[in-house]
C-alpha cells in the first residue's frame, strides 16, 4: 500500500491508447495503473482536481470500497471521458450504469430508490470540490517501446 508522502517513480510506455504506469513505492511492492495517454497530469495535493485519476487508481475512496468490493486497487466507478480527456466518478456522473453493474440481479428493483441517494450523497461522500488529497510524488521516466 502507498503510504502518506510516499515518492513513487512512474515509467511510461507507449501503447495505443494507455499508457502503462509502474510505480514503485518499496523494493518489494510494485502497483501498475493503466492510464489513458490523454489523461492530464496529476496535481499538487489541494489543487483542484483536473480529472488525472490517480487516486482512484491506486485505492478506491470509501464509497468507491462500496461500490468495488475492494479497498485496494483501482475503483470500479471510475470512468474514462475520452471527450473531455478526464477521468471521472461513476458514482457522480452515471448512477444508474454504475449501480446497474454493481448490484445483484434481485436488488435491481432497489434501483430508482438508491439512485436516487446516490445522486445526493455521492459528492459528499467522494469529496467533490475540496481538491485533491492524493498526496503521492510521482517522478516521470518515459520510455518508448
């Protein structure tokens, strides 16, 4: 797990449309996120957030443990907008669809109540507007290959 003021090192590689990222936290730990090439850099922890997804990448935020059944790793509410070249909260920004995957077949009748919820309570929840609270350093080394 990548602690509080951690320094990572990233490598890029080119791929179509990803790009692969190694970070390396400790000698021993190494975490791989898959990044879109178009994905904006990330920001200094406090800046606003501009979408780069790193965050929610490396560690699910507490709603995003709810909604991926996992507490490390990346979120499964997190959705790449190709048009707008972010990343963004499913949670936020496509309710249905990410409740819809989400939940068990026999609590889908549970849907317009829990949508419904969401909506009001997924901003807070996820922080929306406080800025980034990512604190991890990444240095960038790009490769080509």
């Amino acid at each position: 797990m990548v602690g509080k003021n951690s320094v990572i090192e990233k490598k890029i590689f080119n791929l179509s449309n990803c790009r692969c990222q190694v970070h390396f936290a400790m000698p021993k730990n190494v975490t791989v996120l898959h990044i879109f090439r178009d994905a904006p850099t990330k920001p200094a922890s406090g800046s606003p957030c501009n979408g780069c997804g790193v965050c929610c990448l490396i560690a699910p935020c507490p709603l995003g443990v709810l909604l991926s059944c996992r507490r490390l790793g990346a979120c499964q509410a997190l959705i790449w907008q190709a048009e707008d070249r972010r990343y963004v909260c499913g949670a936020i920004t496509s309710v249905h669809d990410v409740l819809t995957r989400r939940l068990p077949l026999y609590a889908h009748a549970l849907l317009p109540v829990l949508c419904s919820l969401l909506r009001r309570l997924a901003k807070r929840w996820v922080a929306e507007g406080v800025g980034c609270d990512c604190d991890v350093e990444i240095d960038t080394v790009t490769q080509d290959g």
